[in-house]
C-alpha cells in the first residue's frame, strides 16, 4: 500500500483538482466518491473503482475491509488524516474515498420509456435528490441541459445516495432536441397548467420536463410538451420545491403503473 504524507505530491495535487473542477471531471471523465455508502452502490451495479483512498484509521472499519475485499486488482493508497480530511467533503469523513471513471450512457431518448429531463436545475442538492428519485422510481433516462450543475460533483453524488449507478444520466442536452427524439407523451410541470397531475394517463412511454427552481421551464420546452400539468395545492405556499415536485410526479406515475 503507497503512503502519502505530502500535500506536494502529485497524485494528491490532482485529485484535489479533480474534487473542485466541474470541468476536469468532465474531459477526464472521472470523478471521487466519498463514503462507504457510494462506494457501496458503485460495486453493487458490478463496476471497480480505479483508485482507492484510505485514511489512517480505515482498516480498523470493517465495512470498510467488507468493501475491500470485493475490489480486486486496483491500488489502494493511504492518505495520512490532514490530507484526506482536505480531499474530504464531509464534515466527519468516513476514511474511504475512490477514483472512478464516470459511467458513460448509451440509451437515446427514443429507446426510453420513463424518464427525465431536467432544465437548468442549479442547486446539487436538488439535483442529487431527483436523481435519487428517478433512480427508485425506475427512471431508465435522465437528461440534463447544459444550464445544469454538474451531476458528478460531490455534493451531487452525496444528495442522490447512490442513484447514479441505476441510471443512464446524459448531460450538456440540447432539450429541444430530446424532446422532439422522444417518442411517448412529455409532460411539462408549471404553476400555470390547467390539467392536475393526478387527471393524467401516467401509463405507456413518459417524460416530465422539469425546470429551473426559480424560472421553471423555458417557452420553448414548454411548447414542446404534450401537456402543461400543474400539482394541486391547498395551503398557503405559492410553490414547490423543484426536488419535491419531481418526486411526486414520479411516484405517482409508479402508482398508476403498479395499478395498471
């Protein structure tokens, strides 16, 4: 196992650049994952990481050794606890950190039937809980227009707990084009639609066409869609979180299609 004590190493250097770099996560096509629990989820969808990254202590976890057992073949490293701790974005890291390559998707939106697409969503923390959402309600696509936070940053892979291994997510979509690719009814979510959500056929091919948390959806999405649709309320708020919103029309959707 190769030791690092220096902040001036040069691997270290660059993972440190990869961890805050939106950009170079993207033309390396890689990124960290940081936690037992993601690390988990990566090898239950039967991928390996490149590189694991352990803290001093980690090998008195035995989650951890679990975990280490299932990884064949790849280095780990040992980070003493300064530099983990500055390569960690949690608040109390759990001594395990990996490099992996981002799963890279081949499903166009022609081949789907349940899914995504997303508008300029800018908070991660919402984007890692529709993502999540997606992922237990059985979405097999999610697209992401460019407008979009970047879906592999950190704070994204901790919000969405795992959800990005069940998912083919597709980022920097042109939308318009998606939606005129895709083949069943899009529906699009608006404080202004006249048709509730719950008066909807959820059944065959659909996608929810999700927007921005404060302009919503942009006119041109939105006169792609087959419907506006909006999500009754009663009580005395204007809207709903964009997270939220989404997690309902979703599983609303699985309700409809369990009942089928």
């Amino acid at each position: 196992m190769k030791l690092i004590h220096s902040k001036d190493n040069s691997f270290y250097k660059e993972l440190l650049k990869l961890s805050g770099s939106a950009r170079l996560r993207g033309k390396l096509s890689q990124t960290i994952l940081d936690g037992v629990h993601l690390l988990g989820a990566y090898l239950d969808a039967g991928m390996q990481p490149k590189h694991v990254l352990l803290n001093p202590s980690a090998l008195d976890d035995d989650e951890i050794t679990g975990l280490l057992d299932r990884i064949k073949g790849v280095p780990v490293t040992q980070l003493d606890e300064k530099l983990f701790s500055g390569l960690s974005d949690l608040k109390t890291p759990t001594g395990l950190m990996a490099l992996i390559d981002i799963p890279l998707p081949d499903r166009p939106i022609s081949h789907c039937r349940f899914s995504l697409l997303l508008e300029n969503i800018q908070d991660p923390g919402n984007l890692g809980s529709m993502l999540r959402s997606a992922a237990a309600a059985g979405c097999d696509g999610v697209f992401l227009s460019s407008g979009c936070t970047d879906a592999w940053s950190p704070k994204v892979l901790r919000a969405a707990m795992g959800g990005h291994f069940a998912l083919q997510i597709q980022e920097l979509q042109d939308l318009q084009d998606i939606a005129k690719a895709f083949t069943g009814v899009l529906l699009a979510t608006t404080l202004k639609g006249k048709l509730s959500l719950y008066e909807c056929d959820l059944n065959g091919n659909l996608a929810f066409l999700i927007g921005n948390e404060g302009a919503g959806l942009s006119c041109e999405l939105l006169n792609l869609a087959s419907q506006e649709i909006t999500i009754p309320m009663y009580g005395k708020v204007e809207s709903l979180n964009a997270a939220a919103a989404t997690a309902i029309c979703l599983f609303e959707a699985v309700r409809q299609r369990r009942m089928k």
